[in-house]
C-alpha cells in the first residue's frame, strides 16, 4: 500500500465518524483532486509527491461542506459540470428525470427538437439533452445572477451551440416560443417554507433560492411551471417536473384535465420515491 492509500484509510474513517455517506469515495475524490490524477489512477501517486492539502480538503468535507465544492466540480449523466457557492449542486435523483425527458424526445418523431429548461441553474439538465438528443434546441432559463453564472460557464465548456441561456423568470420567460416547445422540464424550488432540510450540505451550502418555494406549500414555482408549460407547449408536448418525495399526489393534482392536461403520471426515482410528475398537452 502506497502512503497516499494509507492516508485515504485514515481519512475515510474521519469522515464516516462524521456522517458523510460515502466516506472512501469522497476521500479518494479528494485524493485525486489535489493529485491531478483520476481515482482510478490514484496508485501512480509517489509517497515523495504526497500533498498535504489532501487534509485541507478533508477537513473542509469532515465539516460536511459538499464534495463538489471542494473539488469545484459536480458530476451529473455523462457530463462534468463546474458548480460551486451559489447554485445547486445536481443531485442523482434528478438525472431520473432528465433521462425521462431524453427518452421522450428520442422516441418522437420531430427533427430538431425543442426544449425548454425552467431554472437551470448549474445547466445540468439542459446540457444533458443537448449532448444526447440529436439536434435538439435547448433553452435554459435563469433568472438569479449567481446561478446564470455557473451555467453560463457551463454551457460555454459543453454546449455545443445548440443550449441558449436567457435570464428570464420562469413565470413569464420566452413569448417567443409560445406553442412551439415540445418538452418543458424543470426541478424548481419546492421545499416549504419552515421545513429543515436533513442534509447540512442542502441546509448550509444549496442557496435558498433553489430550496425553498413559495406559497404554504412550497408550490407556488411549481404552479408557475404548469402554466408556462401551458403557454409554451405545443399541442401533445410534454412537461416533467421535479418535486419532494411527500409532494407527489398534490403535484399531481397541479396538472388537471380541465386545464388541457392528459397522461398525468406520478414516477418514482431510483430509490422508489415519488420524484416527479409528467403530463402531455392535449391535442385537440
């Protein structure tokens, strides 16, 4: 075993004592950060070229700031995102339901798709069906500056000229496309007012912004979503929105047939939790 390896053992019992879920992946992702390598060529590390502010890092994850920050980068499906103070750190639940999106838009039969993202934030989602859906046309919407700005950066590194980014509020964003878009996405904030996230890296570190929604019920973004995807859908288009894992039957219920709403279905994420609700414009 290397002295690095030996280091790594260390730090990975430091941080499972203080409750970081997966202690030996993030003590190897720190590893590799500070050493310039990948984890998986963490063993080409001489003990001479051992960095002590691999303890820096630790200490800073010990104290449950996210792994992200610390190393400034968020992976998310197939593409390495720049995220830090200020925007939401993508989850994995939330690639759930990017995927669902990918595959609604591969499966229909329109050349040049186009989609729009409401509150990008970091531009995961986005991004994500602009690198897997051929051809697809994408629109990120973000109106905190901060965030606009990581996604900004974001889409710069992996946007491939078919992801525009507008500073627009979701409530009333892009006039232009009304009637036109074929997909509308987005993971808005919902979190109500008062509740406690359980995560100190949610809690201390997500900006506020991103977490809490307005309205007793923290729904309020979420109606705003249903009636933007509403006015910017064409008919049989398709909207997906993010919610909490107790929120899926009155979220469900926010996309009613009177409203010109059809297909209306609760899907879980991975780990079997209500995660999202999907829905299609009526046709007639």
């Amino acid at each position: 075993m290397t002295f690095l390896f030996d280091e790594i053992a260390h730090a990975t019992a430091r941080l499972a004592e203080a409750g970081v879920p997966s202690p030996r992946t993030d003590a190897e992702e720190i590893a590799a950060f500070v050493h310039g390598v990948s984890r998986g060529t963490l063993h080409t590390v001489k003990d001479a070229d051992f960095d002590a502010l691999f303890w820096e890092g630790i200490a800073r994850r010990e104290a449950r700031e996210p792994l992200q920050h610390i190393t400034g980068r968020a992976y998310f499906r197939y593409l390495s995102l720049e995220v830090g103070p200020g925007v939401f750190v993508p989850r994995p639940e939330t690639e759930v339901v990017a995927g669902w999106a990918i595959d609604r838009l591969r499966e229909m039969d329109v050349t040049s798709p186009v989609v729009v993202d409401l509150g990008t934030g970091s531009g995961a989602i986005a991004l994500s069906i602009a690198q897997e859906v051929a051809l697809a046309q994408v629109h990120a919407v973000e109106i905190d500056p901060v965030a606009y700005g990581w996604a900004k950066r974001n889409i710069l590194e992996h946007g491939q000229g078919r992801t525009s980014l507008h500073p627009e509020d979701l409530a009333d964003c892009l006039p232009e496309l009304n009637g036109r878009v074929d997909l509308v996405i987005s993971n808005p904030p919902y979190i109500p007012p008062g509740a406690i996230p359980r995560d100190p890296e949610v809690r201390d570190y997500d900006p506020s912004r991103a977490l809490y929604g307005s309205g007793d019920d923290g729904l309020d973004e979420v109606r705003a979503v249903e009636r933007t995807a509403r006015r910017l859908l064409r008919p049989g288009g398709f909207v997906a929105v993010e919610h909490a894992d107790e929120q899926g039957n009155s979220v469900y219920w926010l996309f009613p047939e009177e409203k010109g709403w059809r297909d209306v279905r609760l899907r879980q994420d991975l780990t079997g939790r209500d995660r999202f609700v999907t829905a299609r414009l009526n046709q007639d």
